[in-house]
C-alpha cells in the first residue's frame, strides 16, 4: 500500500516550494475550486441596476466624514465644511452570492454601475465590500479602501495593497508606507491632512502586479472614490495608477512632474505622477526627483489656498 505520509524533509521542500512561489499564508486545509459554479450567476448587470433615484455624476456630498484614522488637528484646518448626505442617498443594492467570476466586459460594466450607485465615501466602501465581480477578494484578508482624511485637499493613489496593508486593512503602512509618511512629514502633511486609497483595493497574492482585468474591474471604484473625495489636487504613486486613471501609455519616467488635469466627473483636478516609494526604497537616487515632486505638491497646495 502507498505510504501518503511526507517526511520532515520532504515536507520542509514543500513548504519551501511554496514560499518561493509567492504563497505566504494558509486560506483552507482543503484546496477550493473557486471556479465550481456559484449558486447564482455572481455578476450579471440586473443585479446592479441601478435605482430609478440615483444621480450617477452629481458632485460629491459627502464632506463631513471623519478621517479613517486618527485625525489630529490638522484634520479641523482643512477649511472644508462638512456636509451630511442626501435624504435620497441610493440604497446599496444586494450582490450576489458566489465563487470566482470569470473577469470580462459584463463585469467590468457592472462594476460601473454599482460603484455609481454610491452617494458616499461610506457607501462605496459598504459596495467594495460586498462586490464579488474581482476574484482577489477571495485571497485578500481585508478590503484595503483607504487611510487618512477623506475631506483632506490632497489625495494620493497608489496601486494596489501588500501583506502589511492587508492584515491592518489600511494603505501604506508597510516599509513603502513609512517611507510615505516619511516624505508626507517634509512637506507639512501627514494622515490627518492626506486622503490615500489604491487602484486595486485588495492585495493580488504573493504581492503580484494586479492583472489588466483586475486593474479594469476596479477602476470604476477608485474613480467613484475620487469623485466622492472630490480633492484640490491628486497625485498618482507610481506608473500603474497613473496609467490606469489618465488613460496613457507613457512610462513613469516621463509622466512624473508634469502636471495634468484629471476629470472626475463633476471638475478637472490637477494632478500628477511621481515615483512609487516601492520603487525609491529600490533606487534611492531617485529621491532628489521625488523630492522635486513632492515641493511641487507642496507649492501647489499653497497656491490653491491663495499663501
Ligand atoms: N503599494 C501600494 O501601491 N499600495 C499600498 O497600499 C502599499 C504598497
């Protein structure tokens, strides 16, 4: 009879083989099949129509939220009044219940609709975490929507959470994070004075880039975000959500530093790219550029409040 039972060393191999492929972290003692039929279709657009009452591109309403973190007095002086939302907010509509979906144009086109359907930031947020149309929910821990002040005047996007940012459930707060705030504190801001969310809300596993179909099923969410955070000025951390948000093709070395408009629906923002501090931990030379970035920001800030 076949002996099934694994040495120490064979199962020391295993575990190593893992490791190197990325795996980090036990989801089930038994292997899923994610792509056995759910017991409904998951995504289908008539389980996203929208409600007869929603105002898909009104402007943003929702201005009184409290930072998602710890907001110190910084948060008080960003001189924008807070203002409760609609009575008619839309009520969220019901996702369905399912397994892994096959990413394609229905899905993406769904996940348009439903993220409009949100009247708030505290909608879309409640939205994310029922929308079943992208698989990474499935090996995420923790929807990752956003850290910082959502009525802060700037915001930043980066691309998409890692294994730090998925335990805690919030953006930044790895090593690249800390670098981050790092180079928040230089020019005056930090968490209370900064609103910060990804493309991807949910960590792709072993921290692989989000594929294109990933990156296309969200984008409709960070673009809602956007429009419901509604800030002075945006900037892209990295090539991945530059690309994705401006629609271009350009590479990060020539996107960053030029400032562009971003239009969100109800106003052009000006926004820009600079690099991701991922990649300024890898080539530290970089800064100075960075640095250059993030003056910029800063004189821009300064210029919108009229100092
Ligand atoms: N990299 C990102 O793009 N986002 C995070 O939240 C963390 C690392």
């Amino acid at each position: 009879m076949e002996n099934n039972t694994l040495s120490k060393r064979e199962v020391e191999a295993l575990i190593d083989f893992y490791l190197a492929s990325g795996v980090d972290g036990f989801l089930e003692e038994e292997p899923v099949d994610r792509f056995a039929a759910p017991a409904k279709p998951p995504v289908s657009l008539a389980d996203f129509q929208s409600p007869a009452t929603q105002t898909p591109n009104s402007p943003p309403n929702q201005r009184g939220q409290q930072p998602v973190s710890s907001a110190g007095p910084a948060a008080q002086q960003q001189g924008r009044p807070p203002q409760t939302p609609p009575a008619s907010a839309s009520p969220i509509p019901a996702a369905p219940q399912g397994g892994a979906v096959i990413p394609d144009q229905a899905a993406i086109n769904s996940a348009r609709e439903r993220a409009l359907t949100a009247q708030s930031l505290d909608e879309l947020r409640e939205l994310l975490g029922t929308f079943e149309g992208c698989n990474l929910r499935l090996t995420a821990k923790n929807l990752v929507f956003a850290d910082g002040n959502p009525v802060a005047k700037v915001m930043f996007v980066g691309e998409a959470p890692g294994r730090d940012e998925d335990i805690l459930g919030k953006p930044f707060v790895g090593r690249s994070g800390q670098l981050l705030d790092r180079m928040l504190t230089a020019i005056g801001l930090d968490r209370s004075s900064a609103y910060i969310a990804n493309v991807v809300p949910w960590r792709p596993p072993g921290n692989r880039t989000p594929t294109p179909q990933e990156t296309e099923l969200c984008k409709p969410f960070i673009q809602r975000q956007i429009t419901l955070a509604n800030p002075d000025v945006l900037v892209f951390l990295g090539a991945a959500s530059a690309k994705s948000l401006l629609d271009v093709k350009d590479g990060i070395r020539r996107l960053r530093g030029q400032w562009k408009e971003y239009d969100s629906g109800s106003r052009k923002i000006p926004c820009v790219a600079t690099y991701h501090p991922a990649y300024l931990l890898r080539s530290p030379l970089e800064k100075r550029l960075s640095w250059r970035d993030f003056l910029a920001i800063r004189a821009k800030l300064d210029d919108m409040n009229g100092s």
